[in-house]
C-alpha cells in the first residue's frame, strides 16, 4: 500500500512527463522536509528544470502527484500555485529595470489585489518596515533607490529572491541562482539561503558542487529524469554512479 508521510512540506510521488513519447521526468518521487534545503543536482538534460516547471504548475504532469501541505497541485493553476505558498525564480532574473530596488520590492508585496486594503496608513508602515527587512536580509539595504538596471548581475539575482521572500512563501524554488556570480556573492548568497529555511521549505538547482556542500541538507541526483543518488552532499559526492554519469566529467 502506497502512504503518504503527512509531515513532509512537499510530496512528489510517481511524477512523470512524456514531451511526444519522451519522459522528461519518469516515474520520480521525492519529499522535503519544512526548514530543509534540497539541491538537485545532474547533467544538462537530466529533467531538473522541468521538475521545477512542474512543482509550479508551467508544465503539467502526465502521471503521477505533488502534495504541498497535503494539497493537490497538479490540478491547479500556476498562479494558484502561488497563492498557496509556493515561490519560484527562473534562470534569468525577471525584474524591473526601470525601476529602483524599492519600487521592485512594493511591488511584489502581495496586497491581495484589494483597492481597499491597499491604501491605508497602516498598510504603508507595514509595507516599508517589511521591505527595509528584506533588503538588509539580501544586502542591498544602502542600494534601496538604486535603478535595479545598474546593479550588478549578482545583486539581481539577490533582489529576484527577494521579491518573492516579500510573498514568504512556504516553499522557495530556484534555477541556478549562483550562475555568473563571483566567488564572495556566492559566499554570500550561502548564508542568505541558509537565513530563509526557518520555516519554509527551498530546492534549488545548481552545478557548482562546493556551493552545493554549503547548503545542501541532502542532495538528489537526476539522470535521466529519475532519481541516481539522494543523501548528504558528502555521500552523493562519494557514489561511483554520480561520479560517473556527472561529477567525473
Ligand atoms: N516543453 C518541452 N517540450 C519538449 N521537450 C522538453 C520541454 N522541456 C524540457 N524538454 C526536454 O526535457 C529534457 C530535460 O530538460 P530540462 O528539465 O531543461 O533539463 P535540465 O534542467 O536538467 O538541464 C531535455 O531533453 C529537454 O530538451
Ligand atoms: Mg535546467
């Protein structure tokens, strides 16, 4: 008999998707723990983003289910998939350049999309005391009324995640977020991710394997669109069949 683990944050079980016959993702099943970082690791091609894509409702399953506290996603909407909690940053940063730091922040505020609720004194301090915290938190407090254009490519990334820390999500997702990042923004985008779990639950993709080490809780290695390894970033790093099919290359 098939059960469910109720305590886990996300429940991904006999999750598959054919694109015309092909099975990007097979048969994959995987759960994560409230205040947990899960890395997904594996080669180009391996079915990690559309994994991704899935969990956020882009792309729907062929088979299988995906129980975020306990609820049914694969039926939903993508922007239902939202509204329930869960957050997702794509590879390339989608933020307003045009805009300044601030401004970017405001405007992902969720406001529930209420002309009443938007426009009250109360509303506002909450508003700025919240975005004064997420700035400090992704070290662009002194950048606030900087355009976000001219931040560097880093600092965009870092106000992307904030972005959606502004809607606290209970389960973060993202896509490569150290790609182009310097050495010390790598540093410190660690100990932001490592900052954010209290209470949610983050998968994130990545390639960079002493990235991973740092904040990893446990690994789970796809090949293929199924699962290779799972464990500690020590032990997957130590399998034959990973050093085989990615980290040998
Ligand atoms: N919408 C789609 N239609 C057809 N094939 C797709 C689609 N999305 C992904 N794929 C294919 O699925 C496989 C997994 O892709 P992806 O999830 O992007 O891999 P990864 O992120 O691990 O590099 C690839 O072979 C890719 O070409
Ligand atoms: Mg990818």
């Amino acid at each position: 008999m098939m059960t469910t683990n109720t305590d886990f944050v996300l429940a991904v079980e006999g999750l598959t998707v054919s694109f015309d016959g092909f099975k990007a993702v097979s048969d994959l099943s995987f759960y994560v723990d409230e205040n947990e970082i899960r890395v997904i690791i594996g080669p180009n091609g391996a079915g990690k983003t559309t994994v991704l894509d899935l969990i956020c409702g882009r792309t729907r399953a062929t088979e299988g289910s995906i129980k975020f506290k306990n609820r049914e996603l694969t039926k939903l909407k993508e922007h239902d998939i939202v509204k329930a909690g869960v957050g997702r940053k794509f590879q390339n940063p989608s933020i307003y350049g045009d805009l300044t730091v601030f401004e970017n922040l405001e405007i992902s505020f969720p406001r529930g999309r209420s002309v009443w609720g938007a426009l009250t004194f109360n509303r506002d301090a909450e508003v700025i005391n919240k975005i004064h915290e997420i700035a400090e938190m992704i070290f662009l407090k002194d950048l606030l009324h900087h355009q976000a254009d001219l931040l560097s490519h880093g600092q965009k990334q870092w106000l992307e995640i904030g972005m959606l820390l502004i809607q606290d999500p209970q389960l973060l997702m993202l896509d490569e977020p150290v790609a182009g990042m310097s050495v010390g923004e790598r540093q410190q985008t660690a100990e932001l991710l490592r900052k954010i779990t209290k209470g949610r639950s983050v998968i994130v993709i990545e390639h960079d394997m002493q990235f991973v080490a740092q904040i990893a809780d446990k690994v789970t290695v796809l090949h293929q669109g199924k699962i290779l390894a799972e464990g500690s970033a020590e032990k997957v790093k130590q399998d034959p069949k990973v050093i085989d099919v990615y980290l040998g290359h």
